[in-house]
C-alpha cells in the first residue's frame, strides 16, 4: 500500500471512530396498543388533591394509539422518553449485551394508581412534591431537546406542580462516550412559603426468580418507619432474593444502615444487571417495591400489562423513607422546602454483564472484586473507556498490587493480580475513582433507628413535631388541632406559635397569623423562622415597615437569609424602589445562586433600566438552569413583540394543564407591580373564567375591563378550580362589582380549600344556577343544610346533568342516609343500566342491594362486573364474601343446608372479575365463615339429617348467631382508602 493510500486509510479511520463516537437523537411517534384513561371528574376534589381533578375511567380493551417518543441513542446505550406520559423514561436498552436494563413495558395500560388515577409501570417516573405518583404522572409536560456543547444530548422535561407550586425539571441526558445516562433534578420553591418536600426517581425493572437486589444496608424501614433487619430477616430469609419474597403482601423495603452510593439489580441466569449511583448526600432514599407472588400481586400483571411480564421498582429519594404520619412517632419524621430555596443532584443508570458476580459500582462501572490469600481477582464492566493503572493500596496508603487496564465501555475484563499481603488490602483506585474494600461491617452506620425511649409524643414538643409534619403532608386541620393542644400545655412555646401563624397565614387569616407571630416574638425578638413570617404575615397586611423589620432581622439567620433577602427585593421592587431591588437581589443570590426568583427579579431590574450586559447574564443563568423557562421566552416576546417570538414562548407550554403555567406567570408580575407585563402573558394563555376575571381586574382603569369581564361572565367554569391566594382580590373585586354568582363560586371553592368552610358556605347563595358543580358543593360546605336540603342540591345538580353518574352516587348516598335504601338502590340501578361497565357504580349498586338484603342480586351482579382496581382495593372481594356468606345464612333458615355449605365453599374461590388476587394462606381471615360452617353443620346433626356432614364443622364452642350475622353484615361498613 502507497504512503498516501496509507494516509486516506488512517483518515478513513479516524473519521469512522469520530462519527461513531456520537448522540443520535430523533422524535417521532410510536404506535403502542393503549388501554386508555377518560372520564375527569367535574366534582371539586378534597384538599388531598384539589386543584387536580382524577379520572375515573379505566378499561380492558386496547386500542392502537401514537404517541410522541424522544429517542437518545449512542453507541452503547439507547434510552426512549415519554414526554406525553409524565416525561417518564419508558426504558433503556444495552446495545451491547442485547438487553433492556430498564423494564420495558410493550403497552401502555393505563391503571388507578396515582393521585388523579391513571398511571404505567415500567422505565423511569421522577416525582416531585407531596408523597405518592406526581399528579403528572400520566399526562403531557412540558419537554426540549437540546445539543450540548461537548457533543452530549438532553431531553428536558418539566412542568409546574400545582399541589406545591413548585417546578421541577429533570434533565435525561447521554454523553457521546458513555455506556450511562443521567438523570438531573433541578427543583425551585418559588413561593414565600414553605412547601412539603417529597420526592423520589422510581424505576421499574423486570422481575424474575434469579434476580438479586443490590443492596447495601443493615436494616429497612416501612413507610410507618419502623425498622427490621436486612438482608436477612427475622425468620432467616435473605430479602435480597426475589425468590424470598413468597410470603406476605406487597413489600416496601426502605433499606439504609450502610454508607453507600449505589443500588442496583442483577439476573444471575443472565449474569446482566444494572446500576444506579449518585453522591450519597445527593439520594439518601433506597427502596424496593415488589408485588406480593401470590395471586394478590400477580393480578397487577394482568392488569399493567399484556406480555412484558412481572416488574419491581428499586427507587431513590432525598429522605430515607417515604412516611405516612405514622412515620412521625419514629426518628423518621419528615422536612420542608423552604421558601426560594432550589435543590439540584444528579444520578447515573447503566448496565453491566458478564462478571460471574458482583461486589461493588461507581462511575467507572461495576466490579466483581473476589480477594484471596495471596491474589486479587478483578472484573470489571466500564461504562467509559478506561486507560489507566488500577493500583491496590494497604489502609497505609502503600501500593499492594498495580496493573495496567485498557478498557472499552460495556467490554468486560478480567484480571487477577498477585498480591501476597492481601489480607492488608483496604482499597484501590483506578480512573480517578476510588473503591474501598473494607469489610461491610466497617461502612455500617450508627444512627439511630428507633426513637428514645423517654420522648413524649403528647408532650408540647411532641405535639409541635406532629403538628409540624402534618403541615408538611397538607393535612392542615388535623395540624392545626394538634397545635392547639400544644399551646394548651405551654402557650409560651415558640415552635408552635409559629406554626401556628403558619396555618393561619395559609386560611389566609392574616390577623390571627400576626397575633400568634408576635406572641413568639415577644418571648424571643431574634427568632429566625418566628422573623420571616412576621415580615410574610405583615407584608399581606400592608404594614410595609413592619415587613422589611421582620425579613431584615431574620437575615441574621443562614437558614432564612436567601427567603429574606429575595421577599425584600420583592418588596422594594413593588414599590420601584429599583436600587433597593437589585441590592437585595444580589444578597439572595450570594447565598443561593440557583435562586430563580431572585435571577427574575434582576433581570428584570436590568431591562427597566436598559443594562443589556447585565440582563445577557442573568438570561444565560437562568436558561442554564433550566432551559424551558418560559419567563425569559416571554421577556424576549414582550420586548419585541413579533410572532416568531410569541410562536416561541407559547409552543413549549406543552403541560396538560397550560392554563395554569401561563396564570403563574401573569401572577408573578403582578406580585411585582408589573401589570403591564401580567397582562400580556394573560392575553396569549388559554382564556378561562379565572384568567378573564385577572384580566378585566388588572385592566380596571381602562375600558377594556368590562369587556373582560363580560366574556369572564359567558366563560364555562368546568374544571375551574382556583386555589391561590393572590386570586381572592380578584374574585373579591368581581364579586362586588356585580351581583353575579360565578366570582363568588370561585371565590368559594378557595376558601374551601383553605379550610375556610364557613366563609365558602356564605358565598353560595340560593339563587337557581345552570352549573351542576355549584350545587354539589353546596352538599359538601353547608354543614347546617338538612339532609332533604341536600336531596334537594343533588337533585338540581341531576337535573342539569343528567348523564354524570357522580351526581346519582350522591344522591343515592343521600337517600341511604334518610333511610330510604330502597330509593337509594333504584338511583343506582338506573344509573348502573345507563353504563354497566362502570364498576364503581357496580359496585356502589352491589353495596345498597346488600343493605336491603337483596343478596341475590349482589351477587348476579359480582358475577358480571369487571372491576380494574385501584391499588389496595379490597371492596369487591369484602362484597363478595358477605353476600356469599348471607345468601348461605339465608338458606339455612330455610333449610337447605346443602346449598348453605356450597355458598360457604364458594368463598374459597377469588374470580378475577373481582380485581382481588388470592394472597398467601395465612394472610387469609376465615373465622366468618368457619364460624358460620360450624353454625350449618350443628343444624345438620340437631335436624337428624344423614349423609355427607362435614366433620371439620362439628366444633364443640358454642356461637352467637345474632352476633355473628351482624359481624358478617360489618363487612362492608368500611370503604377501602387510598394509601396516597
């Protein structure tokens, strides 16, 4: 071969490794067979989930549908992003070994889940906000795709979490030479108030008997908190093993007790598994939820999908566990989002094979690191190209061990390096990486796992923290109970003073806030938290001086110097004081420069006065954070105002509910004094009744009001539900402007959401109104209505809308209650008739035919329905083992005792048209029925009857049967509840 021919070749070469060194990334639509989720529910939710609204709709028959995928492929690794379902990743796959390494789901099957219902197993669900499935888990985010600078590409998906009014954003990023992606959350409290603080990255991956969890750790903890031993358990089973997991209900396995930055899963048959790491400070969380194996858990793979099989998540969060209140009566109690406060952390997933084990993981990759007398035996499976001297080191520091690796990613070596003093190893290093070898024992944790002994929940303090948790979950009357009873024992304790003022700050009862404030204050002038309210509580009361006296001392404090700092500069920009502004502005950012209210604020402050410079920064900086901004995409339209521009702003409000992100915006101006600017993000957001009544408020002054207003009047309130606080000015302002019920509704709805029945209640007035959510909720906040009051309510609201079966629910409830079951029944029925795949009337129907004893028709009824559960319903088999228990009663008063003891049998079985799997015999409760035998059997013998009498019946005890029929009619007395 010629020099130059040599010379192309070496060329050809270099180009070829350069072009396949790359991120491919295309978006395209996907057919998926998709059961999908309809029906919202027009009804105002309770607190939980109010401002959302859930779907209710659920079904068995798929359907083809396309749906938006974002692909981010290299080399190595291929990895698909859902950004119409939640922007959850909907898996992974390892082009090396030929697997997916994330649970990859073939259908999306949509199942009552999440908080609004619907929600798919499989890939990567990031939550964010108060605990359980994010309200967005199943709906359109907002999303970008982005080339970076180094060659890597990102897929950013976002949206705003109503519940907290928080945003998240999680970039999903592959770098062109990396066998991983990464996951980075960046999370902003943007409001002045503390927020709950929840959050965890649930993965799902394929479950099998051969798989192990890769878990570091001494003990797990339950959602209650409670701590057990792991891996071994009290019985002596290793928890690590799928396979030991055939006992009992569902499982989650908080595991902690170890120092360690990774969890992960591998398939022994496969010898292939994955990882997920993170600094340790970044994901202190890591569980494990796996489906019970019995026929209990098996169901759900039924129900969540058609082929792909069984699945477990391995999770990580922020906290160690995700509590319930339980959680709080142990050391495992549960913290806030302080107001303006931003969170950032990064994880890494990747794959591994082919090393005949496991022992350790980092960025580098995954080892299987065995050490005997007097020799080293290393694997490794790098996820990046590694060339470098691995060197073993004693705890001295002094090298043991070294060789050269040359490593290629998701290429496995092996090595085995002598090393005569291998009992001193301690650790290695290699690629800048460190891998400690020290025996577990020695990365075991000594913090403590249960409470002390000696602290008392019910003391004042034990009150404050059950108080100040409850706060933290929303649950802002049961909190603000457990104050008062806190401030009963010592009225002089601060903690709770303040909270309280919290709570009533919240109930938007600004004088009560200010009072419990002060009183703190006058027991300890410097308290931080006790300060920065003051300055809140008197900045609502237009007590300007007193607010900037509070937000200035609670400066002194580092925990509240940025929320300070950034209400001042919110304060002072109210009132055009620039200078001021900016002063306070670049404080806020000094302590928190990720702080996206206070980088608003400057660039802002850096338009009105025409610093370009200034304002170029502030935009790089917040565009770095997160690229989907849509302040700095509007703040380009509004100072051009052409349509490219706008185009711009308004396309990547992509969420479900758009309506929502463009009100916060508007909100944000107006809370700075710049309604010129709240009026421009209103006028390109989808119109509402509430946007409408924003904007003919802020237009007052000018002629354009009324017509605003007018088309607020026109405007359809469906799925209106107002929440914020900055709305009740407006709403108030509409109210009075004219006699017009639809303001005083919205208004309405606010109050009650913020606890403020009463206030709601007198809003609502009786005039006659052609909106059927309007009279249900005259059901729920007129506590002093009688029953036939509230017949009457529902009736209006049937009467509108004829067609929406939650109208005849609670109107049959009604009924039942003034004891007019029958009626009830007959509501239901019909209803039941107009739709009989609608299983929640099914089996609401199943319930009143119970109540009237007409166990017959129960029970035709729970032959036919096919009822999709929620997760941990139990209503459809408690219905169906009563009324197979009373229709046996029933025969055996008649004397057919045959038929009774096959009704008591059938009890045995657990149809799946139920949505209840058989569990494992001994979480099975059978002492009704057993009872119940013995009741036939003794009936048998004393009527002289011959033949096949079953012996097990023939107890000797002696059973009530008044008492045992009203146990078995009990059955039914409590409805199921959702876990979250």
């Amino acid at each position: 071969m010629s020099r130059m021919a040599m010379g192309f070749f070496l060329m050809f070469l270099v180009h070829f490794s350069i072009a396949q060194e790359t991120v491919r990334s295309r978006e395209f639509l996907k057919e998926y067979v998709t059961y999908p989720f309809s029906d919202p529910d027009p009804v105002p939710a309770d607190k939980k989930l109010y401002p959302y609204f859930r779907f209710d709709g659920f079904t068995d028959e798929g359907t083809v549908k396309k749906w938006k995928v974002v692909e981010l492929e290299n080399d190595f690794i291929k990895v698909q992003i859902m950004p119409e379902i939640g922007g959850k990743v909907w898996t992974a796959y390892d082009k090396v070994h030929q697997k997916y390494f994330l649970y990859n789901n073939e259908v999306v099957k949509f199942r009552d889940i999440a908080m609004r219902g619907p929600w798919v197993s499989g890939g990567i669900e990031a939550n964010y906000g108060t605990i359980g499935h994010t309200p967005n888990s199943a709906t359109s985010v907002d999303y970008l795709l982005k080339e970076n600078s180094d060659g890597s590409q990102s897929c950013f998906v976002s949206t705003l979490d109503l519940l907290t009014r928080t945003r998240w954003v999680l970039e999903i990023k592959l770098e062109k030479d990396k066998a991983y992606f990464s996951t980075k959350s960046f999370w902003f409290n943007s409001t002045g108030n503390e927020q709950p603080y929840y959050t965890w990255m649930n993965a799902g991956i394929p479950a099998s008997d051969d798989l192990t969890f890769l878990y570091p750790g001494t003990h797990y903890i339950g959602h209650d908190g409670k701590a057990h031993d792991w891996p071994i358990d009290e019985q002596g089973k290793d928890l690590s093993r799928y396979s030991n997991n055939d006992f009992g209900g569902s499982k989650s396995y908080h595991v902690t007790g170890a120092h360690s930055s990774y969890f992960g899963a591998r398939w022994e048959l496969a010898d292939f598994g994955m990882i997920r790491y993170s600094n340790r400070e970044d994901k202190l969380g890591k569980k494990i939820f796996l489906w019970a194996q019995s026929d209990q858990g098996k169901i759900w793979e039924d129900l969540l999908t058609d082929h792909s099989g069984q699945y477990v998540e391995i999770q990580s969060g922020r906290l160690f566990n995700q509590n319930v209140f339980n959680s709080s009566f142990t050391p495992f109690k549960q913290i806030g989002f302080l107001p303006y406060a931003a969170e950032k952390w990064t994880e890494y997933w990747y794959s591994f094979g082919d090393m005949e084990g496991f022992t350790h993981a980092n960025l580098l990759g995954a080892y299987n690191i065995q050490i005997e007398e007097s020799e080293v035996r290393f694997a490794f499976s790098p996820v990046k190209a590694v060339k470098d001297t691995l060197k073993i080191f004693n705890s001295a520091g002094e090298i043991l061990a070294a060789e050269l690796i040359d490593s290629k990613p998701l290429s496995t070596i092996n090595h085995v390096l002598v090393c005569p003093n291998a009992n001193q190893i301690s650790y290695l290093e290699l690629g800048g990486q460190r891998v400690d070898l020290q025996k577990d024992r020695k990365k075991s944790l000594s913090r403590p796992l249960k409470i002390a002994e000696n602290y008392d929940a019910e003391s004042a303090y034990g009150l404050y923290m059950q108080a100040r948790d409850l706060y933290r979950f929303r649950d802002y009357l049961l909190a603000e109970q457990k104050l008062e009873t806190a401030l009963e024992k010592n009225d002089t304790y601060i903690p709770a003073l303040v909270e309280m003022a919290k709570l009533k700050l919240y109930r938007m009862n600004y004088d009560a806030a200010f009072t419990y404030v002060k009183q703190a204050l006058s027991i300890d002038t410097y308290d931080p938290e006790a300060n920065y309210y003051y300055g809140l509580i008197a900045d609502r009361l237009s007590l300007d001086y007193d607010a900037m006296d509070g937000f200035e001392v609670a400066s002194l404090s580092p925990q509240f110097r940025n929320a300070a700092y950034t209400a001042l500069s919110k304060l002072n920009l109210k009132k055009h004081n620039l200078i001021g502004s900016r002063d306070m502005a670049m404080k806020a950012m000094v302590q928190n420069s990720s702080n996206i209210e206070a980088l608003r604020i400057l660039y802002l402050l850096y338009r009105l006065e025409n610093k370009q410079l200034g304002k170029e920064e502030i935009e790089s900086k917040l565009v770095e954070l997160n690229p989907l901004d849509h302040f700095i995409r509007f703040e380009q339209y509004f100072h051009n105002k052409d349509d490219a521009k706008k185009a711009d702003f308004v396309s990547l409000i992509k969420s479900e509910l758009a309506h929502e992100t463009f009100l916060e915006l508007g909100i944000w101006y107006a809370s700075v004094g710049r309604l010129q600017e709240s009026i421009g993000v209103l006028e390109l957001a989808p119109k509402n009744a509430e946007i409408l009544y924003w904007l003919a408020w802020l237009t007052k002054e000018t002629p354009r009001s009324d017509a605003f207003f007018r088309e607020a009047e026109k405007a359809d309130l469906a799925y209106v539900f107002p929440f914020r606080e900055e709305s009740v000015k407006v709403l108030e302002w509409a109210s009075n402007k004219e006699s017009s019920w639809k303001p005083k509704y919205l208004l309405a709805l606010i109050h009650d959401f913020r606890g403020n029945r009463k206030e709601a209640a007198a809003l609502m007035g009786s005039e006659r109104v052609d909106f059927a959510p309007y009279h249900v909720l005259q059901i729920r906040i007129q506590e002093s209505a009688t029953i036939e009051e509230k017949v009457a309510y529902a009736e209006q609201a049937i009467a509108i809308d004829p067609k929406e079966w939650r109208y005849q629910k609670i109107l049959a409830a009604l009924l039942s209650q003034q004891g007019k079951k029958e009626e009830s029944v007959k509501v239901i029925q019909n209803t039941y008739k107009e739709n009989n795949t609608n299983y929640v009337v099914g089996l609401e129907l199943v319930k009143g035919l119970m109540k009237i004893d007409q166990y017959l028709d129960a029970e035709r009824i729970l032959n036919e329905i096919k009822v999709l559960p929620f997760e941990g319903a139990t209503d459809a088999r408690k219905y169906y083992r009563q009324t197979k228990m009373m229709l046996a009663y029933q025969a055996l008063e008649e004397g057919e005792y045959s038929k009774a003891l096959n009704k008591i049998e059938e009890i045995k079985l657990w149809p799946n048209n139920l949505g209840v799997g058989r569990p494992y015999p001994e979480l099975i409760n059978d002492k009704l029925e057993n009872s119940l035998k013995q009741i036939v059997t003794q009936k048998m013998v004393t009527s002289g009857l011959k033949g096949n009498i079953p012996q097990e019946g023939l107890g000797k005890e002696r059973i009530d049967e008044k008492s045992l029929i009203k146990e078995i009619k009990s059955l039914s007395f409590e409805a199921d509840q959702r876990m979250f």
